[in-house]
C-alpha cells in the first residue's frame, strides 16, 4: 500500500518542489511508506529512473532539475517483504515507466515480474495490442475476474511520448486508496493524496479534486 505520484506539463517544471511534498506525504502517512522509493522523469536523452532504498524522506541524493514528465513512488512493501532496491517503482521496460499502489489477494494469473506490481504492467499489456487505454480497461478486468478480493489497484503508466494513463479501484478505505488530481496551467498531477499546504506551488496553492473509484483516463 504505497504512495505514488504523476507531474505532467506541456513546459518544464522544476521536480524538486514536487518530490519534497511528496515525501513529506510518504514521511507522514499513516501506514510507512520507507521501504524505498523511486522516480522516473524524462529528459533530452530519453527516460531516466532512480531508485534507492532508503525512505523518500531521508534520501539526500534524490534527483533535481526540470522535466516535463516525473512519476514517484514510496514503497510500504506487502509484510516487510523482498525489500530490496531492484523491487522499488517505477518498473521500467525501455518504453514504459509504471507506478503502482494496492492490495490484491488471492492471485490468479500466471505473469513474470519480480513483485506482484511489475507481474500486473505486464499482464495487462497483453490485452492493447498497442492501446494502453484499451490494455487498461481489458486487462485489470481480467485480473479481478481472477483475483479472490481486490483491496486496491490504482496505477499509472507513461510512455516515452509521455501519454499517460491511469487506473483506480478500490473495495475499502478511500480516505486512504482514492487518487486526487490538480492542475495550473500546463502543470497537471496526479497524487494519492492532496500536497500538504505548507508545499504549495511557487505561485499559489493547488486545487484537488478527487478521483473517482473506478476511473479509467489519461492525464
């Protein structure tokens, strides 16, 4: 059950005010959210992807600069398992960059990937033929026609074209499962939770509003 975050914008922005409210919101949720973090952020060469195993909130090495795409990720692993720097997000397989945060039990679906988060990227890439969209809308069907009981699925994945599109669904608990969106200007976000007041964006403060349960788009 993890933390995740999406930045889009037409301009550059600067990543550093963005990632310091977000790990202020993994360094103050209610469940931890320490066991690792990630980022992956487009620049002139492509695609680049940091991952560290230390908590989002304590890692002085965390990347700065401006992009027009970042995604993050704090990780709580599932029982304090396989905590180790290659299972953090974002999963990256040349083209795509995916963050997840949920609670699936009973699986049934036979996919390779390292943690149950990279095994659904690549489940329900079988089922767009390209669409990301359509992969989307078929595949997490599919998975909860296979899946005991779904806690929570919500995910995001960007393109190097930087589409992005997003999933939510929750059973339980949306004071903690539900996304929330703000947008200024170009700038475009995506959160598992609202920005802390204390973090607003440089010209003013960011108005959220909450995704509903269910949701399938693009941002």
């Amino acid at each position: 059950m993890c933390r995740i975050l999406c930045v889009r914008s037409d301009e550059p922005f600067d990543m550093a005010p963005h990632l310091a409210a977000f790990a202020r919101i993994a360094r103050e949720s209610r469940e931890y959210q320490g066991d690792g973090w990630g980022c992956a952020w487009i620049d002139a060469d492509g695609w680049r992807v940091y991952r560290d195993i230390s908590p989002v909130w304590e890692d002085a090495a965390a990347p700065s600069g401006r992009t027009t795409l970042l995604l993050a990720h704090a990780r709580s692993a599932y029982r304090g398992e396989g905590i180790r720097v290659e299972n953090n997000m974002p999963f990256f397989d040349g083209e795509h960059a995916f963050i997840f945060n949920g609670e699936l039990h009973g699986v049934r679906i036979k996919e390779r990937g390292r943690i149950g988060a990279e095994k659904v990227l690549n489940f329900v890439k079988r089922f767009g033929d390209g669409d990301m969209g359509l992969a989307l809308e078929r595949g997490l069907d599919a998975i909860e026609k296979r899946t005991r009981y779904v806690r929570a699925m919500n995910l995001i994945v960007a393109d190097s074209a930087r589409r992005v599109h997003y999933a939510t669904r929750f059973s339980e608990d949306p004071d903690y499962f539900r996304l929330h969106a703000a947008r200024r200007g170009d700038v475009r976000i995506l959160c598992s939770a609202p920005y802390p007041d204390s973090q607003p964006a440089s010209d003013g403060r960011w108005a959220w509003t909450p995704v509903a349960n269910g949701a399938i788009g693009t941002l």
